[in-house]
C-alpha cells in the first residue's frame, strides 16, 4: 500500500462505518455474524481457532512449544506502540538494541532475533528493519525456542507473529496523550459489505514528543483487510498496510575504556547532537493473501504469498568510540568510549537502504487412520527471498564530545557525498516440510516432523565487489511427545533442531567483514500446560539451546582481536507464566524467566562459564488488572518488572545493576448516549526509576540504553 492508495482507503471509510449495522446471521456459517459496534472487552483476548504451521497447525493448548500471546485488550491496556514496549509484556522477552527513534530488535531467550526471519506477519516472514504498527494486529504470538518447521533459516530464540484484524463490525475512535505532549490519533471501522465480503481499515496518525532532546517525530500509519468467502469451502484473507515514519534516531552509550559503566547517564540527552543531523525516515509496506479450501472435512490446502518492503533513509550523527580521542591512543580500546566520557561522532548517511522479502508457501492438511493410530499430517513447500539494495554511505569523523558536558560543540557536516546503490544480499531460502501427528488412544501423541532447508545466499560490499556466496543444504529433524490426561492439561517433552547464518567480523577485528559459517542449534523442551476453570492458563517450560559461540577472541594480531567460531553458547532454563482471570474482577499477566546462559569451550578462560552479555538470569513481568465491587465500570491497573544484573562484557567482569519498574493505571468504561466509551490513564515507570534497560549489540559492537523517565498516558476510545 503506498500513500497515492491513502485517498482510496479514507473513501472506504464511510462506507465500513454503515456496514453491518445490526445482530444478522449472514449466512449459514455461524462463523460470520454481523455483531452491532462495541468496544473490546478485557474478556475478549481469545486466541485464534488456527495454530502454528510447525506443529501440524494444531491449537495452542496442543502445540508442543512454549507460546505467549499478547491479545487486543492487553496492547490497548498498556498503550503499546512500540516493540521495546511490547519486549515488557512477558520475561523471556528483552531489548536487544532498541534505540530511540530507529527500527528496534529484542531478544527471546537470550538470543537476539534475526531481522530476516524473526518477525512475521500472519504466519510469512516480514521485514524486521521496520517501526512495526500494532493499530491493525488483533494479538501477537511470541513462539519461544525453535518452534517451527516453517520459519526457517533463523536464530534459536524463537519468533514473533504478528496476527491481523480481521473483519467484523467495529467503529472506534482513539484519542490520547502524554505527559510529554504527543498527539495520538486512531481510528478502527469495519463491517461486512455484503454476506460473503468484509472490510476491516485501520488509520493512524502519531505527532512524537519525545522524553529525549531533539528526538521529536511523526508517523502515520494506514492498513486495509479484507476477507472474501469465494465458496462454502473456500476463503481469501487479504492484507496490506503502509507505515511512515521520521524520528532522530538516539545513539547509545559505551563503556567507559570498555571496563567502566558511565555514571549518572542522562536519558533525556542526545549523544552526539549536531544541528544538521536530519531524522530516520523509515516508509515500510507489508501485503499478504492467504487461501484455504477444504476438500472434504478431513483434507484441506492451504497457500499464503506476501511480501514486506522497508526503506530506511538513515541520518545520524553517530556517537561511537574514541579513535581520535588523545586518551584512547594510551592503550585503551577505541571501540568504546574514553576512559574521560570522550568519544567520537560521525556523519553517518545511508539513505534508500531497502530490505525486501519475499515468502511463499503451500500446505496440504489431512486427517486418517491407519491400524487405530490417527493421523494429522501437514506437508508442504515454502520459498523465500530477501534481498538488501544500499548505498556506498557516508561514515566520517566530524568532532569529539564528552557525555560529561551535555551537547556537544557543532562540527561542520563531512563533505562526502553518497556513492552508487549496490544489492548488497541476495538470499533464497527453500524448503520441504512433513509433520506427522500420531494420536496414540487418547492421552497420548507422538509428532513427528522434518524440514531440508537449502539455502542460497550471495554477499557484496560496498564497492560491489564479491564478498561471500554460501549454499547449505540441511534436513532438521523436530519430535514431540503429548500427554493429555483431561480436556485441562496438557504436558509435552520435544526436540528440534535449526540453523541460523554466521555473523559477520566487527570493523575492530582483524578479519573485518568475514562471515562466518552458519550454526547449528539444537532445543531440547519440556513443559506442562493447565487450564483452571476455563479462565486462567499456568504455563511451564524447561529448555536447553546449543549453539556453537561465535565471538572476538583476544590475540596477537594488529588489531587485537580477531572474529571466530570456537566453542558452545548454551542456554538452560525455566519459564513460569499465568495469564487470565484469578477471579471475576481480577486480571492477571505474570511470568518468570530463570536462565543460565553460557559460553563453554571457547579457548578464553575468562570468557568461559560467564553468563552471555546482554541476558540477565532473572527476568519477572507482573501486570494486575482490578475492577472495584462497587464501581465495576473503574478498573485499576498495577504492574512491575523486574531484571537482575545484566552482564555488559563476555567476562562478566562488568554488570548493569538489577533494577525494579512500577507502572500503574486507571480504566473507566462507560456509555455517554448511544455511545460506549473508554477512559485509560497509565503512568510508566511511577516512581521515575534510573535503570540501564539493554546493553545489547549491533554489528559487533555493544551499547547502553538508558530506560525512559517516568511518563503518563492518557488516551479515550469510543465507538461510532
């Protein structure tokens, strides 16, 4: 969708508002009915029917994997809009360098996700290098560990699907501010047009006031839906949205002669500020089809296509290092900042970096008996192409500041100018898939499942000169073992298996550039899974991830260190969540990740045994949600995060101290009229808490982001 289509879809607008006005069956599916216009209620976080293509498309309370979703009323609850936002919602999630202003990335079990195949729109792979709008997603899956066939060359942690809203008769208007002064605008309009075609569009408008200085932005955001029943056994899901964003983008700090942490850091400063430095823009458009038909009630085929497109104009005065800092020529690393607070800044320009990626797929679903032992079995054939187009870009020194002197002095812009655009990556990822479910009387499954994966990817630098081509061609074998003794409880044990490309050489190292080969990783699981009284899900979960470590190793080269694969990164732990009602008027979100995440092997006996920087053992979430007896109309919200102290370089000689968040909010719903209100006040970070929220990594190199002062929100919905 691009905006020469934004004309087209605000016309659409006030027909959706007319659509569906009252209680009418449609037509003979009772899955379609036209419901008159309400707001979402906290009762209506269902997760959907469909379940994950990995697992045989099972329900979640059947698929062997730990899975967290994140429903409608929960994203409108907290008022989120950001993925570090979302990153607060369950503790096996984690910023991963997620800067102010700029696309952001998290972690999943302490391995950051890969841009390409980590985060996906409706089941496909979606560009990762993109600001991701929540206005049109009814929830988001996080699949924790390697929990899907289909998703993949990708990094083991896991995956983050995003659902969309699909049609249904719904005319809401939010409003909102904040303590800062943004402006917030959204607006939800859908119906059914006739009984077998529904629209659904989503528009947003965001005017940023940002906590950090000259970190101000904008964006606007468009998304259309439609759902078209061809047949009684055929449907056609269509999706498309348009996100724009502009924002100066924030640059992290470093450690101080790579051992000290900067003391006192102050989040609302812009590192490195010039007065030229001009904001990120970011303009990303996602489409996708997805059709079923059903051959008979045991058989159905199912094809999805899409395609994700990000182009990030990149404009940063950068602050990073200290190669011309006088203190750094004495012997300290000038990857970081200077022992003093010095540190480098750099005219970075990189405009038009395009990211596209492709992803198609075929699945045919069945169901038989062979001998007493039924069968579900899910087989397909998927492809994917991600391709990366960027300009040879401007990165030169300009000046020196100090985080000790607020902004620093105005340095002239470098007079380079940008060079020819070059396909930087050219990548095709193939595969075959077969999943077997075996129903073993009825307490009992067995699955069985495999994928050969081949991969086909060719590299260039800058200087459009060959840089690497790989080609893999692996089968990763997955296994599963259910135990369901009722209808409430379900326990599993799985193992799988994945892989994940190297990473590339840091510009320290010695072999800068070099890509490294990619990595095998292996998951074993255990979990047990409990419905009581149909409204509160306990969810527990054991895992082991193998990885081999990759890692600048020390040595006696001339730049010190050089980029290598040697060893193992393991990550053991538990997870503990609780999600649902506790009673009719008490919500609860809790979860507690426990995770020892080390390098074992690695040659460097100060780096082996450490936990992994940038993963905290200890990670807590709790959000309360309390409606009064004698008010049922005001609820009361209450939550706290929790991380304990976060290791910030492989020797664990240097940790960011654990901190506590508490937020807290108020939700009033009423009716003025013929009209359903809903008032929501939330307060982030209540008693304004100074904490380090990531020190996690880009490029090979690691950062320390200052987590946001205290901010209050205030937004009303209402439907028309």
């Amino acid at each position: 969708m691009t905006l020469s289509r934004t004309p087209l879809l605000l016309a659409l607008l006030p027909l959706l508002a007319t659509a569906a006005p009252g209680d009418e069956r449609v037509d003979d599916d009772p899955q379609i009915t036209r419901l008159a216009p309400v707001l979402v209620t906290p009762d209506a976080d269902k997760p959907r029917a469909d379940g994950i293509d990995g697992w045989g498309n099972a329900p979640l309370r059947d698929t062997p994997a730990s899975i967290r979703v994140i429903g409608r009323q929960q994203i409108e609850d907290r008022q989120i809009r950001t993925l570090s936002e979302l990153a607060r919602e369950d503790a096996s999630l984690g910023d991963n360098y997620a800067p102010v202003g700029y696309y952001q990335n998290i972690a999943i079990r302490g391995f950051a996700l890969d841009a390409g195949t980590g985060y996906r729109g409706n089941n496909l792979a979606m560009t990762g290098e993109q600001a991701i709008a929540l206005e049109d997603k009814q929830q988001v899956e996080v699949l924790k560990g390697l929990a899907g066939l289909t998703a993949g060359v990708m990094e083991p942690g896991g995956v983050v699907n995003f659902v969309s809203k699909r049609p249904e008769a719904v005319r809401a208007l939010t409003l909102g501010t904040d303590s800062q002064g943004s402006l917030y605008t959204a607006l939800d309009v859908g119906g059914w047009l006739t009984p077998t075609f529904g629209l659904r569009a989503n528009v947003a408008w965001e005017d940023m006031q940002s906590y950090v200085h000259h970190a101000d932005g904008r964006r606007n955001f468009y998304a259309l839906a439609a759902d078209w029943k061809i047949g009684p056994d055929t449907t056609l899901e269509l999706d498309g949205n348009y996100h724009s964003s502009a924002q100066r983008s924030v640059s992290g700090y470093q450690l101080l002669g790579g051992t000290a942490l900067p003391e006192d850091p102050d989040p609302t400063l812009m590192l490195g500020y010039q007065p030229w430095q001009q904001p990120v823009s970011i303009h990303s458009a996602n489409t996708s089809a997805r059709l079923r038909h059903a051959f008979n009630q045991d058989w159905q085929l199912r094809l999805a296509a899409g395609r994700s497109r990000s182009v990030i104009d990149d404009n940063v005065a950068f602050a990073y290092g200290c190669w011309y800092v006088d203190a750094c020529w004495s012997g300290s690393p000038p990857n970081y900042f200077a022992p003093d607070g010095s540190y480098d800044i750099y005219d970075y320009r990189n405009p038009g970096d395009t990211r596209v990626g492709d992803n198609a797929r075929a699945t045919l679903e069945g169901r038989f008996d062979t001998g007493g032992i039924g069968h579900a079995v899910s087989l397909g054939v998927s492809a994917f192409h991600r391709s990366i187009d960027r300009h040879r870009n401007v990165n030169e020194y300009v000046g020196t500041g100090n985080i000790a002197g607020g902004e620093p002095p105005a340095f002239a812009p470098s007079p380079e100018e940008i060079g020819p655009k070059v396909r930087r990556l050219d990548s095709w990822q193939r595969s075959a898939f077969l999943v077997d479910r075996l129903s073993l009387g009825e307490r009992w499954q067995l699955i069985v499942g495999g994928q050969f994966a081949r991969l086909h990817e060719r590299a260039r630098d800058k200087h459009d000169v060959p840089e690497r081509e790989t080609r893999i061609s692996k089968t990763l074998p997955q296994a599963a073992l259910l135990w369901k003794p009722d209808a409430a409880l379900t326990a599993y044990a799985s193992y799988s298996e994945g892989i994940s490309l190297g990473k590339e050489a840091p510009s320290w190292t010695s072999n800068e550039g070099e890509f490294l080969d990619p990595r095998l990783s292996r998951q074993l699981e255990t979990g047990v899974k409990y419905r009581w009284n149909d409204r509160l899900d306990f969810d527990a979960s054991l895992f082991r991830i193998r990885q081999p470590y990759q890692y600048a190793q020390p040595d006696a080269s001339s730049a010190g260190f050089t980029f290598v694969q040697r060893g193992e990164e393991v990550h053991e732990g538990l997870e503990l969540s609780a999600n649902g009602r506790l009673a009719d008027a008490l919500g609860v979100n809790a979860s507690v990740g426990l995770i020892r995440a080390r390098a074992q092997g690695t040659g460097i006996a100060a780096y082996d045994g450490n936990q992994v920087v940038n993963v905290p053992r200890l990670r807590a979430s709790l959000h309360l949600d309390y409606a009064l007896p004698a008010l049922p109309q005001l609820g009361l919200q209450a939550g706290w995060r929790h991380a304990s102290a976060n290791p910030a370089t492989p020797d664990g000689q240097v940790r960011v101290p654990a901190y506590d968040v508490f937020d807290a909010g108020l939700r009033y719903g009423g009716r003025a009229g013929e009209h359903d209100f809903t008032v929501q006040l939330g307060i982030d970070n209540l008693f304004d808490r100074s904490y380090w929220r990531d020190t996690g990594s880009s490029l090979g190199d690691n950062y320390l982001f200052p987590g946001a002062p205290r901010l209050a929100r205030l937004s009303v919905r209402v439907g028309l």
